[in-house]
C-alpha cells in the first residue's frame, strides 16, 4: 500500500487546533482524527476541551468518547484505533485530518517513534500503580536491558510499568501498520496571547461546570485513575477534602496549563520532523495554502 497522506494540526493547549481542524476539514472533504490522550473519555468534556457535537458542523470525528474515563488507554490502543480510522476515512474518499496536542501519539501514529508493546499482566500492572516510582525504576534497572532502559523516561511512572511488562513478559507481535506520508501544521502564537487564551478558556471551563466532572473522576477514583492525573481534573482534589479554595484551584489549573503549553511547545519543535509552524492569527489563511499545495503533490 502506498503511503496515506494525512494533514496534521498540532499546537499547544488552547492555541486553536479543532477550529482549524473543522475549517480545513469542510474545505477539503476531510474527517477529523483526535490525537488526546484524554478525549477518548467519556464523561469528560469540558476539562478536555471537546468540541460539542452541534460545534463539528457535520464534520465528523474520531476516537472521541471511546473508552470509561475509569480505564486505562495506551499508546498502543491509540495507534490501533487511529489506523482504523484511518484507514476507513480514505476507503471513503475523504482527507484524514488528525488534531491534537498530544506530541507522543502523532509521534508515534507517523512512525516517528518505534514503540515496544508489552504482553501484559493486569495483575502486576495494577499491583505496579500502587507501588512508588523509585521503587519501579529500581526493579526495572535490574530487569532490563540496556537497550530497553536507554528508550524509557524514567521520570514516567505508567511508561516505566510497561517497561517492566516488557522487561518481564515479552513483546507483542504486531501486524503490520500503514505507513503516512504527513503534513504537520503547528499553530503558533505571541507566548503572552497563548497565555492569555489558556487563562480565559480555564475560566470558561470552570463557568460551564468542569468543577462536577472532576468531582465525578475524585469519586470514581481520582489520582489512581490514569483520566484523573489529568490537568484540569487533579487539582480540584485538594479543594473537595477542604485544603484548599476555589480560586486557588483556578489558578493552579491555568498555572498548571500554562506550563503543559510550553512542554508541548519545546516537543513539537523537537520531536516531530518537517513541521511547519503558522501564525495562530492568520491560521485558516496559512494552512489552506500548505494544505491545498500538499493534496495536489
């Protein structure tokens, strides 16, 4: 099969990503693919930022709403589902769009990434997340290679648990992938604008009710669910033991958010080959002429 042509729009949180998703999508026969890591919950909504359905305008979407928000979803479940996707929105005739600000899923999903996936043991999995990190990362230097050990981020507790499956279990074999060719658009804004948006939507999000889909994740299981380690989610969890108050969580979750914008943006500058950053001002204007030269390669 030759390669799959996708267009990518990546960014930082609240830097406009599934506005011009939905606008190029309409423009050129496209569906959209979601690349979140926590848009595939049910239940949460406003925390993650998803846009409601009569806001899609007839453009449908994918790996929304997949899974409980009390389960856990992979790397590896992403990338099967997303190929599906995929694969489905081109045997259709339409353009495959992919948004998101998870850089670790287009990353992978584009072949950026080689990923290992383990032949895991629920038990030991869940056994493992109520072990400390120090304590994972000390049996896992024991068990592993070198090799294995040299591609884990040690500082991350659920990519050190897989590790460990791999390290102790074995690998699974996987069935051949498609492989993409992309065109990878990054939004790109005046540092203190994309602070600015990320301030304002935080308050709007505390405006349309994020305080009881949080308080849902708390009672569902909070930081032992890996949805409820989510920014938005677990820093409410403070104020419903009475720790702390409300403003003060607002303004842990815009600091929290601001935070995670400049992670993302140092990964997408650094991980993703041949991106192409636009103007955050100017989007649709920019990336309509990217992407109509791109289709027509």
């Amino acid at each position: 099969m030759p390669p799959i042509s996708v267009i990518v729009i990546a960014g930082p949180t609240a830097s406009g990503k599934s506005d011009l998703a939905i606008q190029l999508a309409k423009k050129y026969n496209g569906e959209i693919v979601s690349a979140d890591s926590l848009q595939v919950y049910r239940g949460l909504d406003i925390g993650t930022a998803k846009t409601p359905v009569l806001e899609r305008q007839g453009i449908p979407h994918h790996l929304l709403d997949v899974c409980l928000m009390t389960a856990d979803f992979s790397v590896a479940d992403f990338i099967d589902l997303a190929d599906q996707a995929i694969l489905q929105i081109v045997a259709a005739g339409k353009v495959p769009v992919v948004v998101g600000g998870t850089g670790f899923y287009v990353k992978a999903l584009l072949g950026y990434q080689p990923l290992d996936f383990a032949k895991s043991n629920p038990a030991e999995v869940a056994r493992d997340q109520k072990r400390p990190l120090s304590v994972l990362q000390a049996e896992l230097k024991q068990v592993a290679s070198a090799e294995l050990l040299q591609q884990v981020d040690l500082q991350n507790k659920d990519r050190v648990i897989r590790a460990l499956q791999i390290a102790k279990n074995g690998k699974v074999d996987r069935p051949e992938r498609p492989t993409y060719r992309p065109l990878v658009l990054a939004l790109d804004w005046d540092r203190e604008v994309l602070y600015g948006r990320i301030n304002r939507r935080v308050q709007l999000m505390i405006d349309q009710g994020l305080e009881a889909e949080a308080r849902t994740l708390f009672e569902q299981g909070g930081l032992a669910l890996q949805a409820g380690r989510g920014i938005g989610y677990a820093e409410f969890y403070p104020y419903f033991a009475g720790e702390q108050s409300l403003p003060e969580v607002v303004e842990h979750i815009q600091q929290n958010s601001r935070r995670y914008a400049k992670r993302q943006l140092t990964y997408w500058r650094h991980q993703i080959p041949g991106l192409q950053w636009i103007n955050g001002d100017e989007a649709f204007a920019n990336a309509d002429a990217k992407v109509k030269e791109f289709l027509a390669e």
